[in-house]
C-alpha cells in the first residue's frame, strides 16, 4: 500500500513547494521526515505584512469571529505556497521562539521602521536576502538609506538589501547577491551591459514611467533568465514584442501595467509556447482605455496558466462581463477582479493584490470590490467559450469591505526615492 512517506523524495518536494504553511504544518506531525520538509519550506521565505484592527468584528472564512486582519489560511496561491506569510504582530509575539540559525533564502517586509528591522536582523543570522517592500513614512530617505548602510557594514555584511527602488544604484550592494532589479526603461539602455553581468537577477521591473514618448521599444536582448518580469507604466504603443527582447521560457510571472493594449507586446496571440512556465499573469489597466484593453485582452490565450490577476481604477456591469469573459482566454487560471477607486495603485501593488488573490473554481471570478461598488452588478454572467458552448460566471466577494481597505493601504507609495544621477558602480 503506497503511503505519503513512501513516495519519492522529489515528488515529496515537489508537493510541499504547491502547499501553502498551514497545510505543510497539518502534515508535520505524521512523520520525521515531513517535519524536516516542513521546518525547511517555513524558513524559507518569509512575506511579513501589517495587521491592524478592522473596526468591526464579523464571520471570517474558517467561521470564527475576528476583529484583527489576518492572511486567509484557505489561499493557495504562488506566494502563498511559496512564503510563510504571517503579520508584524505575530512575528513580534513569537520571534524568540523561532530558530534564529535557520538559513532564510528570502525575507520581506511590506511595511519596515528601524525598531522592526533591527530586531530582525539582530535575531535572524543568516538571512540571504531582506526586501523593504515600503518603510514607515515616519523616516526619511536619507535616514532610511543610512540605515541600510549601516547593516550591510556592520549587522548582517553577507545580507543583501534590497530597498523597492533600484538596488542597481547602490555601490553597497554586492551584485553577486542581487536577485531583484529595478530599473527604468532608459536607463536600462545606458547601463545595459552593467546590468548583464549581474547573473543572480531572477526578478526584474521595468518601469516606463519617463518615458520620452508614446512609444514603448524593447530593441534589446537580455541573457538574464528570468523568473518574474514587471513591465510597468507601459505608453500606449509598442512597436517590438517583450519577447524578443528577454528570455521567457522559465519565466513563472508577468506584470503588465499601464495604457498599452496587451496584444501589442505579445508575440503570438496563443502566447503558451512562447512562455511555457507561465504560472501567475497579472494586469492593472489605466483609466481612460481600461474596458477597451480588457476587451483586447479576450484576444489573448493561455492554456496552462494558473492564476489571472486583474486591476481596474472602474467597475461596472460592462467590465464585471468583460472580467468573465477572460475564461475563455485563459480556461485554467483562477481569476481575481480588484478594484480600487482611490488611484493610488503603483509599482509594487501588483505583487500585494497578487498575494491576496484566491485560487478559485473556474466558474468563479474573485470580486473584490468594495459592497457600495459592487451592489448593482449581476452576480452571474454568461459567456461563451471558444468550444460555442455558454457558461456562466459566478462573481464571489471574498472579503470584506475592512479587509479591502487593509490591503489596499498595502499597495499605497511611502517608498523613499534616491535621485537618479546618484548612480554608484553602474559601470564597474
């Protein structure tokens, strides 16, 4: 009779790398082995977020009254399965109890003080790479910056920081360490070989943001073999493919953002091939053209991929149809409609709603839209697949109105920036 443990250990890896913390700790107990497995996927990678009272107490997911907001242990999703996930209140009750000589791959922090971070950094010895996601708009820039400098001397030398913005321009870093960049479109041109030769970088943003014109152009070709691709603050038009300018056979998640139709940076309509490892695509369309784009998108196919984020700065019943009828463009993926009436989602707060994000059935789409938003929308749409059979869409809210609010102050900008001539070791 096969049982767990008698499973080979690569597909015993491969289970735990598609179970999310609480569901690898359920399976702990049962046997040595899978508490070592367990012991070494929570150390891994660490995602510490902000919880704050919700105001109200009301019937979360699992039944239970809450009060305070908390990561939903039913996700499975990619950061889910990837990260132990867990608030700034439970790593400050329960720090000293975990095992501070544990190697931690990756740790990052979606809201740092300096108080937070040197408690960290003092108790955690061997943490390979620490992200500040945003920091406490409380500090400065410049004290921020200083503080990282301070660490990588002093604290933690083998570390690498990676502050949101550019870690190209800081001459502390080791490039040997680096595995996240973020650059602008421009400057990529002028310090293209520079950043060739950082060989460690799986994750890259791309940010269009001054762009000189209207026009998007990738006339390059980067070796680096990326993992996750961020093409962010796209112009309207595109006159190369994405494509041909990366390699994107192991890449695993795309970000798109911007005013740009989708079909005009993909190559192929059926862009399966071309990105094979294609797990997680996420989108966050502008204002004035957001149903047009949406629309465009339809356009698109996908048949593996897993997991479909879209990002609107409108709703309605026009888009909630155009949302659903993505099913029929990407059959597979679980789809997660956000939206958000404030504006302020920016550079990072594709990756927040992406955590956030619920696997779900493939006749669901994930409305998470505030209730006076969402009241006149129809809770079913029917679509027609590309078989011409119908089917109809489900739209399901998955939070509540105080945990929308929560997460969305995730995704506000209390980034601190560095000006762009202070630019140190980019041609080393």
């Amino acid at each position: 009779m096969t049982t767990l443990i008698s499973l080979p250990a690569e597909v015993l890896q491969d289970l735990f790398q598609n179970i999310n913390q609480h569901q690898a700790l359920a399976l702990a107990p049962l046997h040595s082995y899978l508490n070592s497995l367990t012991k070494a996927k929570l150390y891994h990678r660490i995602l510490v977020y902000k919880s704050s009272q919700l105001g109200a107490s009301f019937e979360g997911p699992t039944g239970r009254m809450v009060d305070e907001f908390r990561y939903h242990k039913t996700i499975n999703n990619l950061k889910s399965n990837s990260y132990t996930i867990i608030s700034i209140n439970t790593l400050e009750k329960y720090m000293t109890r975990m095992e501070k000589d544990q190697v931690i791959t990756r740790f990052e922090i979606m809201e740092c003080n300096f108080m937070i971070l040197d408690c960290i950094l003092r108790y955690f010895t061997s943490i390979k790479t620490l992200e500040v996601i945003s920091q406490d708009s409380a500090y400065s820039r410049h004290s921020f910056h200083e503080c990282l400098r301070i660490y990588s001397n002093s604290v933690r030398p083998k570390t690498c920081y990676l502050p949101h913005k550019d870690p190209y321009r800081y001459g502390f870093l080791n490039e040997d360490y680096v595995t996240k960049l973020k650059i602008l479109d421009f400057q990529l041109q002028e310090a293209f070989e520079f950043v060739e030769q950082l060989h460690g970088v799986k994750e890259l943003v791309l940010d269009f943001y001054h762009r000189r014109s209207e026009i998007a152009y990738f006339d390059f070709r980067s070796s680096l073999m990326l993992q996750k691709l961020h093409l962010a603050e796209l112009p309207q038009k595109s006159v190369s493919y994405f494509s041909d300018a990366f390699c994107v056979k192991k890449l695993s998640e795309l970000t798109i953002s911007g005013e740009l139709f989708p079909t005009q940076i993909f190559k192929n309509r059926d862009f399966s091939a071309e990105t094979p490892n294609l797990i997680q695509l996420s989108i966050l369309f502008k204002d004035e053209y957001a149903l047009l784009a949406l629309q465009d998108m339809q356009k698109l196919r996908h048949y593996s991929l897993k997991a479909l984020v879209v990002s609107t700065y409108e709703c309605g019943q026009n888009f909630a149809n155009a949302v659903c009828e993505l099913r029929a463009s990407f059959p597979l993926a679980s789809i997660n409609w956000w939206h958000n009436s404030e504006k302020f989602l920016l550079d990072h707060s594709c990756d927040v709603l992406a955590a956030f994000s619920p696997s779900l059935a493939t006749n669901i789409v994930g409305c998470h839209i505030r209730q006076r938003f969402s009241s006149t929308l129809s809770r079913d749409v029917i679509i027609h697949l590309d078989c011409g059979k119908k089917m109809i869409m489900k739209l399901k809210h998955y939070y509540s109105d105080f945990e929308l609010s929560q997460i969305h102050k995730g995704t506000e900008s209390r980034e601190y920036h560095i000006l762009s001539d202070n630019i140190n070791g980019k041609y080393c």
